[in-house]
C-alpha cells in the first residue's frame, strides 16, 4: 500500500455538482476539505491552480482485459464475428509469452494512468492453454503501477468451465496466488447453470467478489441472470457480484424489465455496459432496424441499480478500435443512449467514476470530505463538454499526487500558399 504525506491544494476549479468554483485541500492522499474559491485555505506543499477546469473523481475501468489487448495487427479480422473473435484469440493465446503480455499491458496501462483512470479491473485469463501466465504476467505490474493505478485482477475462465477438465483446479490455484475476483462467461459453456454454480462455490472458498460476462448473446436462449440472482440470494452474497455485457437486456420489453429489478436490487447486483463491444457484436442477424444491443444503464440507474460503464477491449478481435480512453466510452454511450441532457451527462459521467468504482467494490470514491484523493482535471468547464469533446488535456492525480500531464498541442501555419 502506497501513503502519501505530501499535501496538495487545488484552487479554482470547476465541479460536477456545484456551481461557482471551488479550493480542494487534499493531505495524506486524502480530500480534507473543499470551500469556495474566495474561501481561505490553509497553505500546503503544493498548490496546483485549475483556471476553471473541470475536476472529476478518477476515471474507473471496471472492466478491461489487459492480456488479451493489442492483438489485431497480429491476426486481422477475416469475419469479424464473435466466433472467429473466440477461436482466433484461443489459437493466439497459445504463442502467449509472460514479455509479451507484460509489454501490451503496461502499454495499456500506462496509456489509461495518462488519460485520469486511477482505478482499473482487469479480468485475467485461466485455462488449460494459458494455465497460470496471464496472472504471473499481471500480478507484478499490480505492484508496479500502484502509484498510479488500482489494478483488480479477476480470475477469469473465458473457455468454459465444465468443458475443461482442470478448470476449477487453475481457478483456486489463481485465487491462492494473488487473484482478487473470480469469474467466468457461462455462456460459452455447454452447462452454464453448472459453471455459475462452480464460480459461487469458489468465490466462498476465497470470500471473495463475482464478476460474471453474463447475457450477452443476442440468440434465443433464456436469461441466465435469474440463475445468478438466486444464486446470491443463496449464498448471502448481495453486492459482491458484478455483470458485465448483459446484452440482452436491451431486448427486453418496459414490463419484462420492470420485472428483474426488485430482484436486482435485493441482491445488490451490479451491471455495466461495454458499448465499445456490444456495439460492434450485437444484431449481425439484423438486416434492417439493426438493434444496438447495449444494456440500458440509465434506467437501470433512474430504478436504484448499481451501474457503470468500461472499456472492455482495446484493438482485439471482440474490439477493433479503441485506446483505454474510458471518458470516450462516456461520450460513446451517450450518442447511443441518446443522453442528452445536463442531468443524464452528469449520470453518464457518474457511470465512469463513482458509479463505477462502488459497481467494483471501492465505495471511498468522489469528490467528498474523508474520501480518497482520486482525482482528474479536464479542459472542460462542465460535465456536458467533457462528454462531448472528451478532452485530451489532463492532469491525473492519485492519493492527492500528481502522477501525470497530458498536453496536446496544436501548431497553424498561416500564409500557407497552395
């Protein structure tokens, strides 16, 4: 664990939720007070002046995968479909070295430090072909990057459970070794009800939290989500399992919805929306009227669902685009969602940050007197342009340090004869 007694005073800044600006005073990588701009402050180590600048809670990529990042130069698309996704990554794996994970990661890594992501969960591949690398690969870049990052890892079975004999056994093994989270995808499993049964049963073992890909196939099969509500409910394990995808929600009716949130909220589930992927593999069957395929987290939030946003993948099969940039997803889930509002930017902004951090288990999260001084100034003077531009100038701060600068600079030629 990294303490900081450095202090650190923010002047003039602009806030989310506040009008005017604002003087932050952060001491031992905690916020201890925040005042009017016009306010007195005591003097401190350092004084960092926003000129206005928009200042948000750290950026939070509840969901990432590092070792699989970066491979499409390697084997390009011949379909692109999520079945050629599955079994080109499968064949690539195999070639897998601890250098060569380690090197895509920390591109990833120290790419998304840059753009204000202070906290990260990546999900860590464990099977019979890779058995035990990606984590060897990924636990010391945990340590190496805790000045600037939180970095979960999720013990991850992405090629089923049931349908790999010696799954469960690598899975405990990953656990023993440093894993924080456990996880599968069930829906690549030949019995999904089993390999969710399995993920529980592990997860007691460990006491630890669940992170399911769940639902995100547009075929016909039934929800898998009651299963892993009851599941929960079973094993006492209300807000300690998060959904990634979750797809299918978006094909639901108003009723059919309504219908899941009761049950939702009881069990304290979390949901988040990967647009960048859904996007792009939901609805090939569509031929017109093509659907967008993508969880519908506003109003899960607007009915007291616990939700967030993330990047997922970054230039791989399942995602050909992208560069960890988690505040483009905002802008991105926006357009798709059609959030235009002040209010639903300000939602769309909280899926990013503080949603997002307590879908993944950090609560101590915001711009709030007591909390951790996690924090991102952006050349933006509101959270609608924020989402809009997702501007390139930032400054990351973590535990009240300032850990990195971006700057973009422009340079126009005049007199240009053509």
């Amino acid at each position: 664990m990294f303490v900081t007694t450095m202090s650190l005073k923010i002047v003039n800044a602009t806030l989310p939720d506040r009008a005017g600006f604002w003087n932050i005073e952060i001491a031992n990588g905690y916020i201890t007070e925040i005042a009017v701009a016009d306010s007195t402050i005591k003097e401190t180590d350092r004084t960092l002046d926003a000129q206005g600048k928009l200042l948000i809670p750290g950026l939070v990529d509840a969901h990432i995968h590092l070792d699989k990042a970066l491979l499409l130069d390697r084997d390009p698309a011949i379909e692109g479909t999520f079945a050629e996704a599955l079994q080109k990554t499968l064949q690539a794996k195999q070639e897998y070295t601890l250098a060569d994970i380690q090197t895509r990661a920390r591109t990833i890594i120290e790419k998304a430090i840059a753009f204000g992501t202070t906290a990260m969960r990546t999900h860590v591949e464990v099977d019979p072909i890779l058995q035990l690398k990606s984590l060897e690969a990924l636990l010391p870049l945990k340590e190496k990057y805790a000045w600037g990052i939180t970095l979960q890892l999720a013990v991850f079975a992405q090629e089923g459970i049931t349908n790999q004999p010696g799954t469960a056994s690598l899975l405990r093994k990953a656990m023993s070794m440093g894993g924080d989270v456990i996880g599968s995808a069930p829906y690549v499993d030949p019995n999904p009800e089993e390999n969710i049964r399995l993920i529980f049963e592990i997860a007691q073992e460990f006491n630890c939290d669940i992170d399911f890909h769940l639902d995100f196939l547009d075929d016909d099969a039934p929800l898998l989500l009651p299963v892993v509500i009851e599941e929960t409910l079973k094993h006492n394990w209300q807000n300690r399992v998060c959904l990634g995808h979750m797809t299918k929600l978006a094909g639901l009716t108003p009723k059919e919805l309504a219908a899941l949130i009761p049950s939702l909220k009881e069990a304290g589930i979390a949901i988040l929306a990967l647009p960048a992927t859904d996007l792009y593999m939901m609805a090939r069957q569509d031929t017109h009227n093509v659907r967008r395929g993508v969880a519908p987290v506003h109003q899960l939030a607007e009915s007291g669902i616990k939700v967030g946003i993330a990047t997922n993948n970054v230039q791989n099969l399942f995602t050909p685009f992208g560069d960890g940039d988690v505040l483009k997803i905002c802008t991105l889930l926006a357009q798709v969602l059609q959030l235009g509002t002040t209010a639903s930017h300000q939602l769309c902004l909280e899926m990013a940050t503080s949603r997002a951090a307590q879908a993944i288990g950090i609560n101590n999260y915001g711009i709030e007197v007591g909390k951790v001084a996690d924090l991102v100034l952006l050349e933006a003077n509101s959270v609608s342009s924020a989402i809009g531009t997702a501007p390139l100038n930032r400054t990351t701060i973590k535990r009240g340090q300032i850990v990195a600068q971006s700057h973009c600079a422009v340079g126009l030629k005049e007199n240009v004869r053509f």
